[in-house]
C-alpha cells in the first residue's frame, strides 16, 4: 500500500518514527548519540520547531515535534541528511542510512501530548534495556525531572504546566505519572485515522475539512452533549454529574470521571470544554485522555450503549 503524504501546516504537532534502513543500527556509540543531538540541535536553532519528547534508540528514533513555519518534511530531510553524511563518513560506509521515508502522525495536541510524551519516554522500559526511563540516557525523560537542562534542546515548560504552575510541584507530579500503572501502548498511539491523524473525531473532521483531504475512515461524529454523556453514565454506573464534579477521591468517581472524558473526546469535545463541564483542570482532562488503553473495553461498552439508548447506531 502506498504512504499517505504527510498533512503539514504550521502549529501541527507530530509523532516521528525514524528507522535504520533493514532495522540496522544507526547509533554504533555514544559518540554517535551525542553528534545526533547537536544535529537536532542546530536544525531545531535553524527552524524554530519546538522539541517536547525524543528517544533514541540503537535503531530507531521518535521525536514529538511542532512545528513553526519551516514543515516537517524539510526539517527532517535536513537532520536525516546530515546525520548520514558523519555517520558514512565515520564508519566508511555508504547508500541510505535511514529506511525509506521517515513516519510520521499528526497528533491531536490537546488530548494526545502527555500521553505520547510517556509513551516515548517509555521506550528502553519496553525494550528492556533499561529498567526505568531514570536509566536511560538518550532521551528527554531528564529534561522533565531535572532542571539542568533548562533551556536547551527539550521545550518542557507546557507539558510541566500541565502538572502544575510551580516548576518543583510539576517535576514531582511528573514523575508520580511516568510512575503510574496506566499503560501507554502501541495501540493507544498508533490508532490512527487513515494512517495519518490520531485524535478525536472533532480534530479529525477539523483537519479534513481544512486541508481538503480524501481520507479512507472517519470516526464517530459528534452528536451527543456533554450533558447526555453524564446522564448516560448515571444511568450505567451511578455515578451522578454532581459526583464527578465533586474532589472525591472514590475509585468508582475517578473511573467514570476517565470514562466521561475518553467519550467526550470520541465525540469530539477538547479537553478545556470537558474539563469546564466537569470543573476539573484541563490538564487533569488530558490525564484521563491518556488512559484509554486501559479503559478501552468499558469505554468502547460506554459508547455503545449511548448509542443503543438513542437508537443512533
């Protein structure tokens, strides 16, 4: 099956997946390591991009990426061209380093950024090189836990505020959430619609729209209010709108909570318009987003049978 081509425009928040040509190694030593970020470095200088999360792996990378006004497709050609020419050069080798052309998804920010944010950092965890994101080190996971790299390569400062607005709270609250049991899976992150946009229904037909695209699926539209959803999940759980607003700490609260916002956003509503029908903070929102694998049976039985009550199969 052919790629789809990439949907670029400036502001657009991306998932890169960079592979070595025939899975071969692209990073030989630690040297190699370190030269790969100074190259990210001078091309995120020179394009203005913003870098969230990055992993590199002994033969593939990821970076989170969004861009500014120069598109992705220049940005990565530069990185990947460059990287190429010192690694030959080094190792007097010569042809494609890299295989084909990069992959890359177009990500909903507003749900999807904390999740793939761990999910990146995650990365040596499931691959079992390290026993912990702590015990790895190329990745961006030390920019978030520690301030020492302030300033430099990673743009940590939104993904910290959206733990908390005191920078020491933010570091520890991340931590507790790299921590947490909620598994971020392939499935969650590569879930996308038409090989290219992963989120929710509201960003997906946004982006059709927009760009004018011809696309293969499309997910639910949004046809339920918020107000609906909540009466749906009293009617299921008996959970009531009052109790997920409440500050209770009830494990049967929290879990409708996540299930309210995973619908929601199938639905197309953003964090911020879930987070102020529920009075909880956007950032707690896009917590509950990041949970959905899981979740993803209750949630997808949740779905249906608002679907089933109003007869909108």
């Amino acid at each position: 099956m052919a790629r789809k081509t990439s949907i670029e425009f400036e502001g657009a928040l991306y998932h890169v997946i960079v592979r070595g040509n025939q899975k071969r190694k692209v990073f030989r030593s630690g040297d190699d390591y370190r030269i790969y970020l100074e190259i990210l470095q001078r091309y995120k200088s020179r394009y203005q991009f913003a870098l969230y999360a990055y992993v590199l792996m002994t033969n593939h990378i990821h970076l989170l990426i969004e861009t500014g006004k120069i598109p992705l497709n220049k940005i990565l050609q530069g990185i990947n061209q460059s990287y190429t020419m010192y690694f030959n050069r080094k190792y007097k080798t010569v042809g494609h380093l890299f295989q084909g052309r990069y992959k890359s998804i177009l990500c909903e920010k507003d749900a999807y950024l904390l999740a793939l944010v761990k999910y990146i950092h995650l990365n040596p965890v499931r691959a079992r090189i390290a026993q912990s994101p702590d015990g790895y080190p190329w990745s961006s996971h030390g920019a978030y836990v520690s301030n020492t790299a302030k300033g430099e390569l990673v743009d940590n400062g939104l993904v910290l505020k959206m733990f908390s607005q005191t920078e020491g709270s933010a570091r520890k609250m991340y931590r507790s959430f790299m921590g947490e049991d909620i598994v971020i899976s392939k499935k969650d992150v590569y879930c996308t619609v038409d090989q290219r946009m992963l989120g929710g229904s509201g960003f997906v037909e946004e982006t059709i729209t927009k760009h004018k695209l011809g696309v293969e699926q499309r997910r639910k539209k949004q046809e339920y209010s918020l107000e609906e959803m909540a009466v749906a999940i009293e009617r299921e759980y008996g959970i009531t709108l009052e109790n997920m607003r409440s500050r209770s700490r009830s494990k049967a609260i929290a879990v409708c909570r996540r299930l309210f916002s995973i619908a929601a956003s199938e639905y197309g509503y953003k964090g911020k318009d879930i987070g102020a029908f529920l009075h909880k903070d956007p950032a707690m929102i896009s917590r509950h987003m990041g949970s959905k694998e899981a979740l993803t049976e209750n949630a997808a039985r949740f779905l249906t049978s608002i679907e089933k009550r109003n007869n909108k199969n």
